[in-house]
C-alpha cells in the first residue's frame, strides 16, 4: 500500500485511530497535512514528525471551520496538492434520542458530519483538477447496526455512510474515489473517555470487549492498516464500499 510521492490530509490526526493512520502514512512515504483541533497534541505530533524525519504539516483547528480548510489548503498546496483525504475526526455521546438534547445532537453532527462534508467541499476540487484522488472516510460499525444509548452518534456515522456512497456515484467519473472505513470499539483515548464516565470501567470494558467475536478491543493501528488499504492504489477498484473492521461484531 505505497503512498510515496502522495500528499495526505488527515483529521484528528494526533490520537487514537487518526495518529495511527498518520503514523503508517508516514512510514509508507506520504507527505502530509494534519488538522485538529488540541494544541498539547498537535505539539506532540509536530516533535514525534521532526524526530522521525517525516514530512508533517499540522493545522491547529477545527473541522467546523471553513477558515481551517483555507490554511489546510494553504499547506497542501505547498506541498504539490492532494491526493487522499482522511476525514477521521469525530467522537460519540451515550444517550437514547429521549437523553439527547438538541446542542449535544447538533454539535455532534457539526463534528462527525458536517466536518467531512467541509472537508471535502474544500479538497474534492483539487482532486478532480488532477483527475485522481481518494477519500476516506472513518464512519463506525455504529453506522451500521443499532446501539443502545447511542441514537446521535449511530445516526451521525450513517450519515457519514450516505455521503460516501453518494460521493462515490458523483465522483467516479472524475477520477475520485470515496470509501468508508468502519471500525468496531477501538482502544483509544476517545475510549478511554467514554470508560472513565461509567461507574465501572473495568466491567464496561470487559463487556464491549465481549460484543467483538474476537473478544477483545482493536488496535488502532488495525483500523489504520484498512485506512491505508483505502488511501492507497492497492485499493484501486475500490469505490463507494465499506471496509468494516470490528472484530466481527456486526455479524453476530
Ligand atoms: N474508538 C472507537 O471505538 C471508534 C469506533 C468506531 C469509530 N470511531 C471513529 O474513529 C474516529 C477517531 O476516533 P478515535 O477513537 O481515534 O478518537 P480520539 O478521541 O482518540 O481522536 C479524535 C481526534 O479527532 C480530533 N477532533 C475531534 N473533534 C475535532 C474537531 N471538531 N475538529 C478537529 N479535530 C477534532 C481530536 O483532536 C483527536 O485528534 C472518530 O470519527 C470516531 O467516531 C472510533
């Protein structure tokens, strides 16, 4: 899955399944942009890319904002255009649509949904100029089935499924390929925020871990390995699909 000589845009590309997918870029030769939104991480990201030699830009924002996708630009031009973007950032809220209130609801879409959709008005273009391109979308299982006490964020993910494969019918013709990937529970900060406002977390975890066929939490480096799948040539007849990679979850 090379992506030597190719400029990639990731967001929330400093933790969780989004540093890792920055992190097998890296290693497999892109140059890259990365835009999120936590300074402290950004930091980080900026000193691990400088020790490691890797060529990564990173914009300090926010999905939402359009002025965030200018200064991307700004950066990916520098570096000779785009050719995948990543759109990863995103997190989930517990609730049923009776404990979801309409702020919680709507910034969780502003994120999850809205945030590619920006991303992509503001990348596509550039793609479609050079006659090649390939999104990425990180959706979630969640997108796919049915939850308990996770209606907006199921109903985000789906969202993010619909734009993918919507995207992928307008965009084919034009060289640009779009494909979601997605992951079942996922050991990662995020996680470890949703662990820490239960009342046991050493339980909670050993239930969502039952949930998978395979027993026990991803790695974000395997959800980053079918990202790379999708960003890469290797991937090259692939558009409008779904990768999903949840230990067999969905399935059972
Ligand atoms: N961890 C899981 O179990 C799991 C499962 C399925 C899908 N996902 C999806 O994978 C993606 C990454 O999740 P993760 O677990 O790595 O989360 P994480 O919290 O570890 O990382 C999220 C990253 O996104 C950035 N971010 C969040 N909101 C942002 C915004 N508005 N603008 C810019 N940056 C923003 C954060 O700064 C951070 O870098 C999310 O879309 C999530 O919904 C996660």
């Amino acid at each position: 899955m090379s992506l030597k000589h190719k400029v990639c845009v990731t967001t929330g590309g400093t933790s969780g399944i989004g540093l890792a997918t920055v992190r097998l870029f890296a290693v497999e030769g892109a140059r890259q942009v990365v835009l999120a939104k936590d300074k402290p991480e950004c930091d980080a990201l900026v000193q691990e890319a400088g020790t490691r030699g890797w060529q990564v830009a990173v914009v300090v924002g926010d999905v939402t904002d359009p002025g965030a996708w200018d200064r991307v630009l700004e950066e990916a031009d520098l570096l000779g255009g785009v050719d995948v973007l990543v759109n990863n950032a995103g997190y989930g809220i517990q609730g049923t649509v009776l404990e979801t209130g309409p702020a919680d609801w709507e910034a969780l879409f502003a994120t999850n949904v809205t945030g590619a959709f920006l991303g992509c008005r503001a990348i596509v273009p550039r793609m479609i100029a050079q006659g090649s391109g390939a999104v990425v979308n990180v959706a979630s299982v969640a997108g796919q089935i049915g939850m308990p006490r996770r209606a907006a964020y199921c109903a985000s993910k789906a969202a993010v499924l619909g734009l993918t494969r919507a995207m992928a019918v307008d965009h084919a013709s034009e060289g640009v390929r779009v494909n979601a990937v997605a992951p079942g529970t996922t050991d990662s900060p995020y996680f470890s925020k949703i662990a820490a406002d239960v009342a046991d977390p050493v339980e909670y975890r050993r239930y969502l871990e039952g949930r998978q066929l395979l027993n026990r939490l991803a790695d974000a480096s395997e959800i980053a390995a079918a990202v790379g799948f999708l960003a890469s040539d290797a991937s090259s007849f692939a558009t409008g699909s779904v990768v999903t990679v949840d230990g067999g979850m969905s399935v059972a």
